[in-house]
C-alpha cells in the first residue's frame, strides 16, 4: 500500500468513527419511547373500585398510556405516561406536587413541561371534564 493511499484510508475511518460519535451524543431521547397516544376519548367512573386512588386528592391512576391524577375533588390531570427521554413510567409525587420517572430522575410540572431533564421534551397534556362521577378524558 502506497503511503498516499494509506493516509487517505486513515482519514476515511477516522472520520466515520467521529461521524458514529457524534451521532450517538446527539441522541437524547431514545428512539423506542412510544409516541403519545391520539384520538383519546374515555370515561372514567369515580365509584368504581378500580378508580379508588381517585377519591383522594394526589392519587393516580394509569389507562389507556395516561396517568390521571386528582388534584382536587373538582381538578384533575391527565398526562402521557411515558418518560419522553426513554419511556419508563412517571409518577406523580404528591409532596411535591409534580411527576418524577424513576429511571434518571427527570421530572415534569403539572402541565406536562420538563422541570429538570435528562428529558428534553413534555409530557402530553389531556383535557378532563368531571360530570357527576363520571371523568372524560379527552384529546
Ligand atoms: S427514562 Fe430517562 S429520565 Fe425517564
């Protein structure tokens, strides 16, 4: 192999190495983490024993890819569930009144907005109108 061409073959690796490098710090959320889900529209009954964690104030549930959690007997919130860094659950932290997914810490407001990462982007928020014991939840 000629000198020239060796040089010209080093700088090649050389730069697809770097190229691979780059590429992979620049992937902040992973791939995988399932997108929020669309055209949500269902109904949640309060006196049922499987919404039981709705009764007090702070308590959540998880249906259909969201976390729902009463804020107040007249509140609620509903929010995509999973983590938009690599998809693990979050849950709400009623002491500190925000949600907190467990795998690397980030943490997310009561709108769904990242309050510390490594997360770089929101969480969904849904709209929830209380009619009676009856929730909607709905895009
Ligand atoms: S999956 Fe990494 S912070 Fe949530």
């Amino acid at each position: 192999m000629e000198r020239n061409e060796f040089l010209k073959m080093l700088g090649t690796a050389s730069l697809m190495a770097c190229a691979g490098c780059a590429l992979e710090s620049c992937s902040s959320s992973d791939p995988t983490v399932p997108a929020p889900p669309t055209g949500v529209d269902f109904t949640i009954d309060l006196t049922s024993s499987a919404n039981t964690a709705l009764t007090a104030d702070g308590g959540s549930i998880y249906k259909n890819g969201l976390v729902i959690v009463r804020i107040s007997d007249t509140s609620y919130i509903a929010l995509s569930q999973a983590c938009t860094h690599q998809g693990t659950t979050v849950a709400f932290q009623p002491s500190a009144g925000n949600f907190l997914c467990s795998n690397h810490g980030s943490r997310f407001s009561t709108t769904g907005s990242v309050i510390n990462g490594p997360a770089a982007s929101s969480l969904k928020r849904y709209n929830t109108e209380l009619t009676g014991t009856d929730l909607r939840v709905f895009s």
